[in-house]
C-alpha cells in the first residue's frame, strides 16, 4: 500500500519504517491534516492521522475523492474523526487502542505530584540560590479521597497505583469493574456523589457528546472539597472559561492537564517564536494553580514502539484482505 502519515514526528518515523519492514511505501508530512491538507493524500491508498488531525465530515469526502480508502490512527481515542461519515463512505478506520495505558496513567500521577508538592516552583527558586520552604508544602496521598472518573485502561491502572498510595478511590463510570472493587476497594458512585466526595479527582474518559464540557460550571459548583483535578483524557471535557474562573474563585485547588480543549495547531509544534493569540490558554499556562504539559502523556519509548507496530498490524491486514483487529465499527 501506499500512505501517508500526517503528523509525523521525527521520533516516530524511524519507529514506523522499522515496523513497517519495507511492506508498504510510507511518506512522511508534518502537517496536520485538515481541509486545505487532505490535497496531500492524492493517489495514496491509505493515510495515518494522530489525535490532532481533523478528519470532519469535509476532509473526509476529499480523501474518499482522492483515492484513499483506508485510515489508521496512531491514538486510543478518535473523537477527530466522524466514523458514521467514514462508513458512510466506505473507510476502514482503526486505532491503536492499547499501546500503553500505564504510560498515560503514569504522568497523570506526576502531574498530580509535581503539583502538591510544588516540583516547578522549587526548580524555579533553587536555581536563584533560594533554598525556602515556605512555598512549597504539599500534602500526603495517603487517606485521601481520590475520585478517578472513567475506569476502563488508563483509569484501571491510576487505580491500581492510587491503591498503592493508601488513597480511598470513588469512581464513576458507565460500567463497573469487579477487579477494582474486589481488589483495589474501589466504590463506584454517581457524578454528583463523586463531586461531593472527592479531595483529587482523575479525568480518563473519552471525549464524546456525554462527555464534552462535562466538567461545566453547573459541575464545577458541585465540587465541595475544592479539589485538584488531573486531566489526561482531552480537553474538551472540561470547559476552560468555567476552570479558569473555579480556580480564582478557589472553587478548585488546582487543575493539572496534559490537554487543552483548542490544541490542535499548537500542542505538537514549536510556537515560541510565533505564539498562539489564546487569551485563554495564555491564562492557563501562567495561572499560579495550574500545570500545563503539552500532550506527552503518550510519549514514552515502550508505548511508541506500540503505536508504531499496532498501526503497521492494521495496514498488513488491509493489504492482505483481513479485518484489522482494532477496526473501528
């Protein structure tokens, strides 16, 4: 096959080449795929698109005109492409749905610790010779009530590690898990029970209608403990004016996120030379209770080399005629 990937970084491509074991012609563009960049696709049979890429219902009546007729994402979640468009028009569409949840789960709780126990703003005064520690008091994990909202891969694991920490886990899902009941003493409440309870709250839902801007000023009203939330699902779910004004109002502590709801053209590129006109994530990134890190939560070494291989396993099936195991229905 021929493809294309978009959104390619320079520490994926030698991943993919070697996965890809010279099978199929694979190009490379940095570009994001949008309306004005789908031209790129002409005559390719399949393109790789990452979670930044738009694939709208627009983009994709242009690749299906194209020619391309198959898409494989480099993501667990696919909230940027409208897979009743796809079928629609006759797109086989997968995704790598597994390629690390501990990776994830993992800087999750770094952000969470970094934040209680002030790594940055220490980093910041030792490097001016200020060795106070008046600023920097955190506080223990351990008895805390920790709600964690969304328990399927990435959400098992922050339970099993939250466990370690001796936290009292609520959590709220559509379904519950008996392994995390019966062995990590998890309790499954409503979202109102959990915004009542909860002293840190964990975000690791998928971004859908249910859940975009959950996290809305009608819910963030509800949030009694004041406490620190840790987003490393997507920004969408949590509706940046409404966290903003929480957190000047002291209605939450702290808000910790790997995603930012407008990230697409910013997150993934070097925008210090031209910065991007968002008041808002301006705000965010120099709110004195935020932490910012621009979507890495993925970049570990174990879990891009998942990526890679998942994503050639998809294309090797649809050149041979196969489903794709992590075809999307």
């Amino acid at each position: 096959m021929k493809v294309l990937v978009y959104s390619a970084k320079p520490f994926e491509e030698p991943l993919l080449e070697k996965a890809n074991a010279a099978i199929h012609k694979i190009s490379y563009t940095e570009k994001r795929l949008t309306s004005e960049t789908a031209m790129k696709a002409l005559n390719y049979d399949a393109i790789s698109i990452f979670s930044a890429d738009d694939a709208s219902d627009i983009v994709l009546t242009k690749l299906r005109d194209f020619g391309v007729r198959y898409i494989t994402l480099r993501s667990a979640g696919h909230d940027n492409i409208n897979l009743k468009t796809a079928r629609h028009l006759g797109f086989k569409v997968a995704n790598t749905p597994s390629y690390s949840p501990n990776a994830i789960a993992e800087h999750a709780i770094a952000l969470l610790l970094a934040f209680n126990r002030k790594i940055t703003l220490a980093q910041q005064q030792t490097l001016q010779d200020n060795f106070l520690l008046d600023n920097l008091i955190g506080f223990d994990l351990t008895g805390k009530t920790v709600g964690v909202m969304g328990t399927g891969r990435i959400g098992s694991v922050l339970v099993k590690i939250l466990h370690g920490f001796g936290c009292n886990i609520v959590a709220n899902d559509t379904s519950s898990n008996e392994e995390l009941i019966t062995n990590y003493d998890v309790s499954y409440i409503s979202k109102d029970a959990l915004a009542n309870e909860a002293e840190i709250i964990f975000i690791s839902l998928p971004l859908n209608q249910l859940t975009h801007y959950l996290f809305d000023k009608t819910y963030i009203a509800k949030l009694s403990k004041k406490p620190i939330i840790v987003n490393v699902a997507r920004g969408g779910i949590v509706h940046t004016t409404e966290i903003l004004k929480a957190l000047n109002k002291g209605l939450v502590s702290g808000y910790a996120t790997d995603v930012y709801e407008r990230e697409h053209g910013v997150f993934f590129y070097d925008r210090s030379h031209n910065a991007p006109n968002d008041t808002e994530l301006h705000q965010l990134l120099c709110h004195p209770k935020t932490l910012v890190t621009p979507h890495q939560a993925f970049a570990t070494r174990e879990a891009l080399h998942n990526i890679a291989s998942a994503t050639l396993e998809n294309l090797n099936a649809w050149a041979d005629g196969k489903h794709a195991v992590n075809e999307l229905s």
